[in-house]
C-alpha cells in the first residue's frame, strides 16, 4: 500500500477556518505526507495551528518528525521517500516542527510575524514557527520505518 494522503477537506466553526487532511501510511514508507493545501483558503499573512496526531501510541521504531514545506506554484507537490522527499515548485521551510507524532495531538503555531527561535512541539508544549508566507503548504512525517497507521493532520486559523 505505501501511503494514501487524503484530501484536504475545511470549512468554518466558530469563525476559524478548519482544514483536515488523513493519511495512511505503512512500513513500505519511512515518510509521509499530504497534498499541498487548497488554494485561496489558508492565509498565509496570519498564524495558524498545525495539529498532528494518529490513533496509534506508536507508529514508528523511531522518532517521526514533522516538517513543513512551502509551494510556490500550483504544480507544487512532494514526492519521494526517506532521503529522497523533495518537492515540484516549493522547498522544506521548517524542519524538526514537533518531536515525535503519536496519539496525543502535538500542536505548532505557525506565524509568519514571529521573530524568536523555534519551539519545537512536544508532549505538553506547545510549538511555535516562523515559516514564511507562500500559497501552498503540506506536511510531512519524516520517519524511519512507519508502521500501518492513520494520521490525522488540522490546520485552525482565524477568520
């Protein structure tokens, strides 16, 4: 099987703009990742919440980090696995985002006006970034081996 990345699906609770997107990955992949972001939904000239977590207390024998790619043309996609992820019209922009993806939610502010370090997200902390502005974004779990899970990827920002 490989990995499956869902579409992205959002709407509006409460006056935020809501953003989901799955994936199912299994052992036959050490990354995975989403499709780039719709266009014209995430504004990217505001913060955002990035929130990742599987249903799954483990689903690798290693860390599985999360990094966030940019795209700057609407052929933007990432390809590839392990060393080899790259990206169509975009580049990684943050790298090592949260520690470990598990079944409690990491969270990340990502917020184009922070002028700080990163903070990276970990159980109990929650992360913040500066990862610039672009049209398109996507996600991805940077692991070793993955085991077969189901992760669930959210992005929230305000109105």
């Amino acid at each position: 099987m490989g990995l499956t990345s869902g579409a992205w699906t959002y709407g509006s609770v409460n006056g935020q703009l809501v953003m989901e997107c799955d994936l199912d990955v299994d052992s036959a992949v050490s990354d995975g990742y989403t499709l780039k972001t719709p266009a014209r939904t995430l504004d990217p000239t505001k913060p955002w919440k990035l929130m990742v977590n599987t249903a799954a207390a483990d689903m690798d024998d290693a860390t599985v980090l999360v990094d966030i790619w940019a795209g700057f043309a609407d052929d933007f996609a990432l390809s590839g696995d392990a060393g080899t992820v790259a990206a169509t019209s975009g580049a990684e922009i943050a790298s090592g985002v949260m520690d470990d993806v598990k079944a409690t939610t990491l969270t990340t502010i990502v917020d184009p006006n922070y002028t700080g370090t990163m903070v990276q997200a970990a159980s109990n902390v929650v992360g913040i970034v500066n990862a610039g502005t672009a049209p398109y974004y996507a996600i991805n779990l940077d692991g070793d081996t993955m085991k077969d899970v189901d992760v669930h990827i959210v992005i929230v920002q305000d109105q």
